[in-house]
C-alpha cells in the first residue's frame, strides 16, 4: 500500500526535525494483537421494551467481528513525544433478510462488508493535557472476511451466510484528539485515575463513517491487576452509500476492562456495550439487538493510550 508508505515516511520527516544530536527518531515501546466479537451473553431489548440478557450466541448483524495490531513507540522531537500505528480489521453482515425473510417479511436484500484502516498518529503531553493528531487511510469491500467467518463457523459447527457484498470504497482518514488528567489518588497498594477524551475521526471521502467522541475514563491500578472503565457519547455521520447508515449511528457507549500485567506482558479481556454507537440497529421478530462485543488483548510492552473504545475504528 503506497499511501501508508508515503505518511510514514512523511511523519518520520517532521519528527526527524526536532531530533536531538546522535539520538535515534524512534524507540519501540509496545505491540498490541487483539480480537473482539459480537458473541454471547448479549444484552438485548423485548418486544415490551424491557431490558433483558441472552446467553448463547448473538445475531450476526452488522458488527460482526474484527481484528486489532498496534505498534507504539517513543519519540525524540521538540514537537512529538510518542506514535502509534495501528491496523484495524473489522466484519459487517447484515443478515436481516435470512431472520425476517423467514415469516416472510424481508425488508431488504441481505449484504455483507469488511473494512480495513490504518492509522497513524502522535501524542504530545502537555502538562495534565495531551494532544493527539493522526492520518491514514480506510478500505470497505471485499476483504476476505467471508472466508473468514465461514472458516470460523465450520469449526465450530455454526451456521455459514453466502451474502453479497455490498461495494468498494477507499480514502484517506484524519483524525485530532484531546485528554485531560482530571484527577489521581494512591493509597497503600491501590492507585487510579480519571481522564477526560474528546477525538473526532474525519473520513475524507465518506468510505465508511465520520464520528466525533467525547467520554470519561476511570482506571485503577493494584499490584499486577488494573480496572478500567470507560463510558461516553459518540456524534456519528455515514458515509456516502445509503446503506452504511444501518452500519453506523450516533449514541451512547460503554467499556468495562480487566488487564493482567506479568512484567513486559500483559492479558486484557473487556465487555463493550454499543462500541460503533448503533443501537438499537436491527429490527426482528421477537426483539433487536444492541451493538456489543467482547474484547481480548495481549501486549508486548506498554499498551497504546487510547482508552479501547476509541481504538474501534471503523
């Protein structure tokens, strides 16, 4: 991919800038390979409007599964003091016209899409504050998440979707961000932190979707074991093509984590509750499900700043 190609040297350009005299530009702190699926428990509402919890496997509609590699590294410059890259690999179906389609009340044609981005970005640290600048490109379409998720399902004995997918897109991304230290305490062996984030995400092109995120984070940290909570509002603007309006939506989100940190390696599993900001997003017989997903990590070093609801992009 030239264009990924073309921002990193570009990025290595300007920090190079600030460099000190025989210091090298980069120095690698941390590699991050996670997954995360819509799978079981599920939350979801009844047709009378309650809230109720399911425990089994969730539909397969519209946010499906994905994948996350990140690379961060510290940075010698008057102007930078980190950089993250990262590459965010995600599954859509929409198998709507299989579950309603069986009363015989399809809606529309079923479809499928996989979208694929790269993101580059800074960190500068400013006192309590922290700014973030970032650019890289985004790709929907065929990517291969058919024979994916169907290699998946085989395993495991689950049901396969033969869905068209939906059409190819590809743009550049931008993105600009904000965090605020508001508060710390450490008390014997117990110590945490609240911080506010705002970030926006500008699709250029409008291949999948604009958003802008503004939440607030809770972490607290005990030996090896660290807690974090993270909850917000997300304004979000489809793309271009009609249909990713069923893909994307404003509204609340959520994110509840626990990290285990054996010394240069650490284990994060977390539950995340509307992540995409879409729910409700589907309608069925008996009751539509929230935007939801279960998350594993595991790091290498020190973990990218972002708290794990804004690392979901697209």
């Amino acid at each position: 991919m030239k264009l990924e190609h073309l921002l990193f040297v570009g990025l290595l350009t300007i920090l190079s800038a600030g460099t000190a005299h025989g210091l090298p530009v980069l120095h690698w702190s941390g590699l991050t390979l996670a997954t995360y699926n819509d799978n079981s428990p599920y939350l979801y509402w009844t047709p009378d409007g309650n809230l109720s919890v399911g425990v089994g496997r969730g539909p397969d509609d519209q946010f499906t599964a994905g994948g996350l590699v990140s690379a961060q590294a510290k940075v010698h410059s008057r102007w930078v003091d980190a950089l993250s890259m990262s590459l965010n690999y995600a599954l859509y179906t929409d198998d709507q016209y299989y579950s309603i389609g069986a009363i015989g009340v399809p809606t529309h044609p079923a479809w499928r899409e996989d979208v694929l981005s790269f993101l580059t970005q800074t960190q500068k640290a400013l006192g309590p504050w922290s700014l973030y600048t970032g650019a890289g490109v985004v790709i929907r379409g065929n990517l291969g998440g058919q024979t994916v998720q169907d290699s998946v399902h085989l395993t495991i004995n689950d049901q396969t979707f033969n869905l068209p997918y939906a059409s190819f897109g590809i743009g550049p991304l931008v993105s600009a961000g904000v965090s605020y230290d508001a508060w710390a305490f450490d008390y014997q062996q117990w110590s945490g932190q609240i911080s506010g984030w705002a970030r926006g995400v500008w699709d250029v092109l409008g291949v999948a979707n604009s958003q802008a995120d503004f939440l607030a984070r809770a972490q607290i940290f005990t030996g090896a074991v660290s807690f974090d909570l993270s909850a917000g509002w997300r304004a979000s603007h489809p793309g271009t093509d009609a249909f990713l309006a069923s893909m994307y939506s404003g509204g609340f989100f959520e994110d509840t984590s626990v990290n285990l940190n054996f010394g240069g390696f650490s284990f994060r599993a977390g539950y995340a509750v509307n992540p995409y900001g879409a729910a409700p997003i589907s309608q069925y017989p008996a009751y539509h499900d929230m935007n939801q997903e279960f998350h594993w990590s595991v790091t290498w070093g020190t973990e990218d700043p972002l708290p794990w609801i804004l690392r979901f992009y697209p």
